[in-house]
C-alpha cells in the first residue's frame, strides 16, 4: 500500500508520567495508540531542579524523535505525583520527588514550544482508565491506585476532579485504624498505613521476625505475603485479611460519599488478581447497606496509564 | 407610592422543604426573598401514599394563595430526604417517611401545571447556603448537616454533586470507630452513631443511668449535654469531647478526598456554637498534614436553607 507511512506519521502527544523513582515516557497519537514508549530514571535523590532539567531533556528528545520519524508533536502532557495545580500549571509539593512550587507547564512549554498540560499522576491515570481502559462508558468512576502508597481520582463524566488546591482523591490519609500505625504523613490510622503494598510488606516482616528470626535483613514484598496467605500460612494469611479488610472500609467510606458506578483498582497489588478481589468484593458488600455496591474491576492499562492520561489531558487542553 | 402593589406582585416559586416530622413551605420570590411561609406536619405515620397527598395539596395551596395575593408562580421546588434521583425527579427511597421510588416531580407538575424540580434535602440546603449563605462566592464547598442523622452536600461551583445513584455526601455513614456504637444503618462506628445530636444526647443518657439514676425515663438531648459540659460536668464532657472528636475525624476524610476550601455546618449541633466551633476547629487543624484546612462556618440560613435551596433548584430547570 503506498499511502502506508504516510499513514504512520500524523500528531502526536509527547507523555511524560513522573514518578517517584522511574519517569514512563511516550509519544501518544489522538486515538491512544503508543507511538513509541521509553523508561527514564528520575534521580529524585539529586534534587528537584535536576529533576526538572531531566524532564524537560527528556520532552525535548521525544518531540525531537517524533519529528525525525515523519509524526507531527502537537502537545505535551506530563503527570507529576504530590499536590498539583491543574490550571496554574504547577507541582506545587510532592513529597518523593521535593517539587516545591514548580511551574513545569510553563518550564515545558517554553523549552518544546508546545502547548503543554499538568496534571496529577493518579487523576490522568484515573482519566485514562475512564476514557480508554476499564472504566469505559461509566459516567461515575473511582480510580484507586495502590502501591506503595494509596490514592483514588473521581472521574466523573470524563473529567477527574483536583478539588480547590489540586489535592482531593487523598484515599491513603482517610483514618481507618484509629491508633494504628503510623502513616508517612504524620497521622496513625491512615488507610496507606494498613492497606497499601509497602505497608503489607513491613508489617508481615515485623510480625515474621518476633515469630522466627528470618536471615538477617530479610524484606518480605506485599507480593510474598499474597503468595504465602494463598498456600495457607497463618500469619501471612491474617496481614493479608487485615489490610483486605482495612481496604474495604476505606472504599466503602468513598462509596459513601462519591456514590460511584465503578471502582477501578490499579497499582501494583492490583496485580494479586483474584487473591485481592474475591476477599475485597465480599468484605466491601458486607459493608454496604443502603448505598448501591460499586462494581469493583481491575485496572486494565497497567502502568501506562500515566502516559495514556497525561496525553488525553494535553489533548483536552487543545480544545 | 402608587406602584407598590405591583411592586410586591411579580414571580415567585413554591418551595417545600420535606422533613421526617415537618414540612417548611414557602413562596420564594427569584431573588431568595421569601415573601410568604408556612409549616404543615408530615405525618409521615399515615404511610407515604397520605404524605404525597399531603405535599401535593400544600404546593396546590401555596399557588394558589400566591395567585390570589397577586404573585405569579412560576414553578415548584421540592426537598425530600433519603435517595434521590434528580434527573428522574423521583424520590428513590426514605427511610424516615417511607418513599419507595415516587415520581414526585411529574405528580407535582401534573397537579400545579407549573415545572417542578426535585432534590436531595441536604444537597437543596447546600445549594442555598452557598448561594445565598455562608458559602457565598466560594467554589468550592462541604455543607454539612448535624442534627437527627449527619449528611454532607458537595457544591461545586454552585452545583450540589448527587453521584450515580443519588446517594452521594451520605457523610453520616463513613466509619470513624471500628467496633463502636450500632448505626441506624445496621454497622457500628458510623460517624452518625457517635456526633449525631441523638447520638450524643442518647450517649449521655446511657453513661449518666450508670453513674446516677435520674429520674425514671429522664432522656437528655444533645443541647443539654452541650450545657452541662460548659459548666464544667465531666460526664458530660467526656461524651461531648468524644463526639467532636469523631467529628473531626469525619471531616478530616471528607477533606482528604474533597479538598474544599469551606465547610459550612448546619443542623441542630450548629447552633451550640463557639462550643462547637472552638473545639471543632482546633481538633480539625491536628488532623490535617498536608492537605489545607477547610474554613470552618456556621450556616447562615438556619432551617430556612432547605426551602430557599428547593426553590433555587426549581429556577436551574427553568434555565
């Protein structure tokens, strides 16, 4: 077919999706389709100016390939973790990275000469999922990403909302556990400090080692935990069961006051599969009483689902 | 002044505020004045088929009396509680009264021949407190009701956010102590089991029996507590704490996951005052890491808020 690379060049979004140790990259066309797909450490232990530097070579290097490949950069889209300013086009804190006040949008758009979006990492991820990925033709959809930490985006008719200062969706700091652990934020009780993968792995390695001393150092993943709850040890089984539940009585809390069609669940322990959603589906309908029960899915985009989204939010800023 | 009747004619909408024991009605003229207001008991003990007859009969009056004074009704409002579908205009479900998907508004409008909207009580007060209250000129507001029962309304830029089902704001019902008092809902440690103005007065009633009998069925109310916690009673301070405390907390979650800039609170609790408010606020400010603290206010409107908003609703489906 002679119109074939004509048909392979055509606009494309550059997508960055920051995070706190690897930066996913791509060029995006309109419809979703990856283009081209790169991974970038972020070097966040050199400082956020660096940090910056490195994403604006970064942008700069994917807008410069797209060109060199016959495609046409139209925009660019960056998701940055933290709080975010969407329409000031700022990362105003992020707590991984040390964004203090940054305004990349401006930064980004000066460097490529492009016009450039920011958003929040796990609302274009929330975006994404809802327009292209799991949460597909649902008007009403809470994206929960968990990971090392928690946090949702409520997107609701395509649009994720960023409350008044870029900062609500914060599922990880809603207070579970009364007097429980102590969260990354100060605060003992926060749904991050009992549910998310980091805290899945601590806890079962603390409660391991006063059980039987493991080899020096050992580090059990949230992963590890999962595998030995699933071939039945006890131990593993009730950390697993207590962040289960935990996670269940936080969801419920946003079922409560978002009232949602569909929970979308991302982040890696997303990744248990039906080890996490056969246990969480049942503890969340046992919490449920008046409300309507969310339909609970997995994520479908996986990790590119940042890129995917911060794409989308480049091109929705065009129109 | 020879134009002052026809001064005080013009357009007006009829507005009914549907609560559990008593219904507020009002003719309310486009620019919030209400220029006529009257209360009828809801009977809600005769069943909800004699209940819809009853609203529709005071609508039917209250145009009427408009008409005859020299007022053009223009449409009807109505605020009920419970589940509410906006769009449909039906009232999904009522615990309190017993509504079981009544289409109110094609009934209303069929009786009066005027276009009538319906909405959530508590969505309808946030509606008027942030158009016409304390919440005026802020984007981005948490009315919350504390009285009987405890619900939350999400307005954004003017708009109360309803959810997939009607059923959004239902703050009440997050958990704040796993393991604590028994919810109306059927799950311990909902908010509204422990900071309800019933909670609290139930609450002292049940600890003040332990420690001294009263009077045979001596019940005291949540304003009581309030009183006997200011003049230094430590039982009552306790309760009291207790149930601040647990506020705080709820508002804490909402602020995680709204991120608002005002949370006006209404209700009967409100009226306690800077005995609500100093404690409250302070116990709020520990809470908060990294998110911003919501301004803490009053509400303005009193129990007119729901009649004001019913009537604000109506003149949206005008637009």
């Amino acid at each position: 077919m002679t119109d074939a690379p004509a048909e392979r060049g055509g606009p494309v979004v550059v997508a960055l999706d920051i995070g706190g140790t690897g930066m996913k990259c791509a060029l995006v066309r309109p419809d979703g389709e990856v283009a081209h797909a790169e991974r970038h450490p972020t070097g966040a232990e050199r400082g956020p100016a660096a940090v910056v530097d490195t994403i604006l070579d970064v942008a700069e290097g994917l807008a410069g390939r797209a060109r060199a490949e016959g495609l046409t950069p139209i925009a660019c889209g960056i998701g940055v973790p933290g709080l975010v300013d969407d329409a000031a086009g700022v990362a105003v804190w992020s707590s991984n990275i040390g964004f203090r006040h940054v305004p990349l949008r401006d930064l980004t758009a000066a460097r490529l000469g492009l016009p450039t979006a920011l958003g929040h990492d796990v609302r274009v991820g929330g975006l994404a999922e809802t327009r292209l990925g799991a949460g597909r033709d649902v008007a009403h959809v809470l994206f929960v990403a968990v990971g090392t930490g928690i946090a949702a985006a409520h997107v609701v008719g395509g649009s994720a909302t960023a409350g008044a200062h870029g900062a609500a969706g914060e599922l990880g700091h809603i207070l579970v556990r009364p007097g429980g652990p102590r969260c990354g934020c100060g605060r003992p009780g926060c749904l991050e400090a009992v549910s998310s993968a980091s805290a899945i792995g601590r806890r079962y390695t603390e409660l391991a080692r006063m059980a039987v001393p493991p080899p020096a150092g050992a580090v059990f993943t949230a992963a590890e935990v999962v595998e030995r709850a699933a071939a039945g040890e006890e131990l593993a089984g009730r950390v697993w069961r207590e962040a289960v539940d935990a996670l269940a009585d936080g969801l419920a809390t946003a079922q409560a006051l978002f009232d949602v069609e569909t929970m979308v669940i991302g982040g890696g322990l997303a990744r248990a599969g039906a080890r996490l959603f056969d246990p969480l589906r049942a503890a969340l309908r046992e919490r449920i009483t008046f409300h309507r029960e969310p339909r609970l899915v997995a994520a479908a985009l996986g990790d590119e689902a940042g890129c995917l989204g911060a794409a989308l939010l480049a091109l929705d800023s065009l129109e």
